[in-house]
C-alpha cells in the first residue's frame, strides 16, 4: 500500500508541476519560418515588392543590375543599370554611365518601379557621396530610374540629390519623396511631369521615408541631428521639426495617420508616436542598429532589420512587444512583404532568404497565393472560373438594403473555403463569409457592403493586398 501511495503521491506532484507551469508568452511564438534562400549571381541591397508578384532587387556597383524574382523564386529577368544620360535629355553626360542601384519602390499601381543610385560612375563623375559623409556636403548629384514593371526597360531619368538612400511614393502616386544622404536634402519629384519639384534642405543625413494616407505629407527621419522632419508636400515647406530621438533612421505610418513607428540606430530601439497627441508613447528595445522598419498587413506587427547584430525583430505594435527575434548569417540591407503569400523577403550581403509568417494567415500554408481565385480539381481539369471585372463606380438607384460582396477566392472544396475563412477572420475581417454558387463552387467573400460606390472604391485595395483578381459579386445577380 505504501509504494501504491507514492505512485499516486508522485503523480499528483507532478500533475500539480504541470498546472503550475505559466502559458507560454508571445516572446516564445515562432512565427516567422524560413523557407527559402537564394544565392549566387545577386548582390542586393535592397528588395522592393510590386503588386503584379514580382520582387526587384538591386545589385549594387558589384553587378550594375536589377534581378527580378517572382513568386516561385525564378529570376525572370536583369535589367543592366546603363544609360546614356542624354538620351534623357541630360545632354552635359556624354557617353554611357553605371549606376549603384541601391534602393527603391514601387508604383502604388504596380505599374513602375523606381530605383536609386548610390552614385554613379563614368565622365564627370569624380566625387562621389559616401556613407560617413559631411552632410550637407559638395558631392556628385545621383539618378533615379523608373523602370517599366511588365517590360523592364529603363524609361525615365531624374536628377536628385548625392547619395539617395532613401525613397517614399504617395499612395496616390503623384509624388516620389528621395531622402539624400550626403546632399543633406529631400527630393520631391512630381511622377506626372517626371522632374524635380522642390529640392529641399534639411540638414544633416536625412534617411527614412513615409508619406500619410492623403498624399499630403512626408515624415523624414533626420539621423545626423537626431529629429524627424514634417514636411508639406504640395507646397514644399517644412511644417516643424519633431520628436528628437538618437539616430533616428527609418519611419513607417500606422493604419489611419495616427501613429508613427522610428527606428532609433544608436539606441537600439524602436519608437512609437502618437501624432494625435503629439508625444512618443514608448520605446522598445531590439537589436543593435536597428535600420530598416517595415509594418505588416493591418498594422499589427513591425519588422525590424538590426544591422549591427545581424538579427531580425517582430513586434507586436499595440503594446510595443517583441515577439521574435531572429538571427542572420550576415549583415541584414532591406526587406520587402508579399501579403499574398506571407512572406517576408530579407535582403543580405550574400543572398536573400524568404520567411513565411504564420500570423499573417493563421496556418503555414507555403504556397504562391494562398488565397488564389482557382483551385484544381484531383483530376486537373477544372476550369478557370471567368471573373467579372469592375474598373468604374456604377451608380444604381438599388435599394438599401441590396448586398453587395468582393469575392477574393473561389473553391471546389468546402474545407479549403473554410479554412480561409478562418484566416480572413483571425486577420480581423470578421465579415468574411462563404457564397455558395449554382455550380457548387464555394466563393470567399472579404467583405460586404449595402452601398455599390463604396464597394467599388475599396475593391482596388483588396486587389492589391489580396488577389489582383478580386471582383465584387450582386447578391441579386445570377450566382453561377
């Protein structure tokens, strides 16, 4: 009877241990998982993400190439980083030239990626800008490049300032902001006329980019003088300088304007602004060197590439927590996301690797699209469904309550349509629902609205951060 006490004894005890152990914290989650790396002829320093499913990564003075990945990691093309300047009516360049491709971004409607040069080498060019540079400093002018997204081919030239690191386009796509390092200045570049608008000083080392919701305004981190900078862009003013802080050296906004994510390199923090009320409300400690910053889908979540530490940071924004940190096999140069695929792709000095971020979807699902508009049966004949396109607002006189739905995915399977049901929901569209055809395929529905304009106004968005196919379904129309 005594060893069958102590059996039990012993089993309580551990039972207790077991109940007594604290839940596992957000600082032990696993959400970003690497699934793929890519190496050989590629020298990035940077990774800029266009709508159409294509990645441009510029290579450097090394290569004086732009490779292009898709989806599927195959490398469609690369685009040399040549011109002749008076081709672009820069008749004072004779001859051709290279250029340092170093950054970029890409058309809100993905139809241009712009790219920035280092420097540039070739007759003329004999002072070039530097990292430890005296800014503002008498150095060699760079270019910027707009490069066709469909043709790849090179068909605009602007003259900015040296060195541009940085570079913001306004969500309506009129104005193009270049932040340039050793010229101490911001370029403000009307996309329509293809030039140089304003060129405006603001002092030592200005960096990061980020431009509000209404196309009105540009936050510049000024790293050199440890402030940010808010600058008017239709009148090229510079309203105030605000919110000091070491080094600050990328800035991101917020959903709706409010607040304003920095990253602080020699503090090794990211900062959180209130712009309502005008004061940082924390800071939290990441890696050392914290550099590039970059918001995920809804603005839950910041990516922080640390430089010195060669890690890579996750944090939770409404609370300002750290939810991952990773380790790099080298120094971190930029990132871009794919919200189709949840992935994130991280630039380095010797290669590229791609994580997939369970969070984005709820489940790792590791496909090109996982909200793709088709599914395949077992047999592989199923037919593509015809989406119908909607590229204008139509005015009805329908009655109110008439529903209207944007359908971003269309299945054979139930479960399947379930599942990214599920996902639609975890990532806050509790309205997310399920269609069910005449012809039995399950249709994803994102959203539902009673009023035909509006749906038609944020279709755009769910094409771009969904499925370029998304389509808005009449619940009165036939339902095939």
């Amino acid at each position: 009877m005594f060893k069958i006490y102590s059996i039990f004894g012993i089993l309580f005890l551990f039972i207790c241990q077991l109940m007594a152990q604290p839940e596992p914290d957000d600082n032990r989650r696993v959400d970003l998982g690497l699934v793929n790396e890519m190496n050989g002829n590629i020298n990035p320093f940077d990774i800029i993400y266009t709508n159409k499913g294509n990645f441009f990564v510029p290579n450097g003075n090394t290569h004086h190439s732009i490779s292009v990945f898709d989806r599927t990691y195959f490398k469609v093309d690369d685009i040399a980083d040549r011109v002749y300047l008076s081709d672009f009516y820069f008749t004072e360049y004779k001859g051709l030239y290279e250029g340092f491709p170093y950054t970029g971004v890409a058309d809100p409607k993905g139809r241009f990626v712009w790219i920035s040069n280092y420097c540039m080498e070739g007759n003329g060019f004999n002072n070039p800008g530097f990292n430890n540079c005296i800014s503002p400093g008498i150095y060699d002018p760079s270019f910027v490049y707009q490069i066709n997204a469909n043709t790849f081919q090179i068909q605009s030239v602007i003259k900015v300032g040296s060195v541009p690191t940085n570079m913001a386009i306004s969500p309506n796509g009129r104005y193009l902001v270049v932040s340039n390092w050793c010229g101490g200045s911001a370029s403000i570049i009307d996309t329509e006329i293809e030039m140089e608008k304003f060129n405006l000083r603001l002092g030592e080392n200005p960096a990061g980019i980020c431009i509000n919701a209404h196309s009105t305004k540009a936050y510049i981190a000024l790293s050199g003088e440890n402030q940010l900078v808010e600058v008017d862009l239709r009148r090229g003013q510079i309203s105030r300088f605000i919110f000091k802080g070491k080094a600050p050296f990328d800035v991101q906004l917020g959903p709706s304007d409010r607040y304003l994510y920095v990253s602080y390199q020699k503090e090794g923090r990211v900062g959180k602004i209130d712009l309502k009320e005008r004061k940082i409300v924390s800071k939290l400690e990441v890696g050392k060197g914290p550099e590039d910053i970059l918001l995920g889908p809804g603005g839950r979540f910041l990516y922080v590439l640390n430089v010195k530490s060669k890690s890579l940071s996750k944090v939770r924004t409404d609370d300002m927590t750290l939810i991952q940190e990773l380790d790099l096999p080298s120094t971190p140069r930029g990132m871009a996301l794919d919200p189709i695929s949840s992935q994130l792709w991280v630039a380095l000095e010797d290669g590229i690797q791609v994580y997939e971020d369970i969070s984005m979807n709820g489940v790792r699902i590791h496909t090109p699209n996982p909200f793709l508009s088709m599914e395949k049966r077992d047999d592989d004949s199923a037919e593509i469904e015809n989406f119908p396109k909607t590229s204008k607002p139509i005015i009805t006189n329908d009655k109110p309550e008439k529903k209207y739905y944007i359908i971003i995915g269309s299945f054979l399977s139930e479960k399947v349509a379930t599942e990214k049901k599920s996902q639609l929901i975890s990532l806050g569209y509790e309205n997310a629902d399920i269609l069910i055809s005449s012809k039995g395929r399950y249709r994803l529905s994102i959203q539902t609205y009673t009023d035909l304009t509006r749906a038609t106004g944020e279709l755009s968005f769910f094409q771009k951060n969904f499925d370029p196919e998304a389509w808005i379904l009449d619940e009165q129309d036939d339902n095939p």
